[in-house]
C-alpha cells in the first residue's frame, strides 16, 4: 500500500465531502501520522471510512468523524483540552497539535498504556493520559477551553458541563442508537450554553465506571 496515496485519498474523498474545509485541519491530517496510532492487524485499514478495532471491544472513531470535530471545536494555542475517552490516542494527538496542553482520559488501563505508548512514540509531550473514569471530567485541571467526547453519550453530564471555561466549546455525540447527533456547546456565560447540532452519526457510547489507576506522559 502507497501509504502517502492513501491518506491524500483519505482527506480528498471522506473529509472533504463532511464539509471539513480548515486547511489548518486538513494540514494536520496529513502531520499526524494516523496508521500510527492504529493497531497492527488494521495498519492496512488505517485510512478506510470505518470504525477499527481496539482492546476490549473498544473502537477508532471513522476518520471523517475525528476530523469534523476537531474542525467545529476550533482549538487554539493557548487553549487547555479535556479528551474524555482516549482510545488509541489518535484524536489526543490532533488535539495536541493545537493547543498548549491536553488531558485525555481512558477507563481501560490496557488501552490507557497503549495510548501512551503511541503519543510517546509520536514524540508528542504536551499531554497527559489518565487512567479514570472520565463521565465526571476532570476537575483538578478545570476549567477547560475544549472539552470533547471520544465515543457517544446519552447526554451532557453536568459536572462535565461546569468544566467548560466561559468562551468554551465542548463536542459530543449525543443520544441513543439509532438516533444520535453530534453537537458543539459553548459555553457563552456562567451556566449559560448554546448547542448547535452538527451532523446525525451513530458512534459506540463512552465507557462508564469506577476510577482506575493513573498515566502520565
């Protein structure tokens, strides 16, 4: 495989036609080595319009989804970034990229090393992966600039919610299969949000569960 082909391929027939136009954006796509990130038994699917597999039945959101989002929450340097569901640690890095400092949260301790592996592999330095339950954010670094959902849930929590630094925008994809929306909340006062629906996806629902141990990059 013309690995080089495959992701110009990638960006011109899946993420353009999603309305991802950012050329900021599209540049990163082409930075961040996504097959990089990818397991080594899907390496040739890297750049295919699908979910691939992970550990524990977890999954690499479709690359036009990841693209799409990170386009709508428009980070910036300077911004600070909560990932709730670090998965291979693929979004992690696009967002690291943009911001001056991100923290990606994994309940799975095996995919939570995984990740770290790779971002630290990628030579990327400005992020933390915590192994914890991410449903109640992260308050200790509160608030935050960006705050993004790496798999669905059936609604904003609150508490994640009142993380979000005023000026703040936060994605997600919302509600339950088969009907979900992915949205983009900013925060435009104190406990006051705007919601714009993006686009009607069907992605897997965020894990849940009970605080874990923690990584550190």
């Amino acid at each position: 495989m013309n690995i080089e082909q495959a992701r110009f391929n990638m960006i011109e027939q899946q993420i353009r036609p999603w309305e991802v136009l950012d050329p900021q954006v599209l540049d990163l796509l082409f930075v961040v080595k996504r097959e990089d990130f990818v397991p080594a038994a899907y390496r040739n699917l890297a750049f295919a319009d699908l979910e691939i597999p992970l550990a524990d039945g977890q999954v690499m959101l479709a690359p036009r989804v990841e693209a799409r989002l990170l386009q709508e929450l428009g980070v910036r340097k300077g911004d600070k970034v909560l990932e709730i569901g670090t998965g291979s640690g693929y979004m992690a890095a696009l967002l690291a990229a943009r911001a001056e400092h991100v923290v990606s949260l994994e309940i799975r301790p095996e995919i939570a090393a995984t990740a770290r592996e790779n971002l630290q592999r990628a030579g990327i330095d400005n992020l933390n992966v915590e192994c914890a339950d991410g449903i109640a954010g992260w308050p200790q670094r509160a608030p935050f600039d960006v705050i993004v959902f790496s798999g669905s849930v059936a609604q904003i929590p609150p508490a994640v919610l009142k993380q979000l630094r005023v000026g703040g925008r936060l994605a997600a994809v919302v509600g339950e299969a088969p009907v979900m929306e992915a949205q983009l909340i900013t925060c435009i006062a104190d406990g006051v949000f705007n919601t714009i629906n993006l686009f009607e996806t069907v992605v897997p629902a965020l894990d849940g569960g009970q605080p874990k141990q923690e990584f550190s990059l």
